[in-house]
C-alpha cells in the first residue's frame, strides 16, 4: 500500500484529498503546516507527498 502525506493548511481542502485517497486505498498522513510535514515524513517515509506551495511556519 503507497503511503502519502498531504500538507495542507486549508482544512477542509485537507480532508477532501484525505477522503479521495483513502477511498482508493491509500494509506493517509496529514499536516496542517510545513514543520510538521517534515517531522511526519522523517518519520514515516511516505512514498507520495501532496503539498500546498505556501505553509504556515515553513513553506
């Protein structure tokens, strides 16, 4: 099963990729700012990263 973290700040945005992906299969990390986008990929090692250009505390 593919691992993907989405990083996005807009909550409702989140959730809906969040949803369409795990009704495909994927297994699901989310972050809501850049810090801890990069805290949840050290430490699970997602295959896919889906990000917002622009995060709060680190772009």
């Amino acid at each position: 099963m593919l691992r993907v973290l989405v990083a996005e700040d807009d909550l409702h945005l989140r959730k809906l990729i969040t949803k369409f992906l795990e009704m495909h299969h994927f297994e699901v990390s989310e972050a809501s700012n850049g810090q801890l986008a990069i805290q949840l990929f050290q430490e699970y090692h997602h295959d896919v990263v889906i990000t917002d250009i622009m995060m709060p505390f680190l772009d």
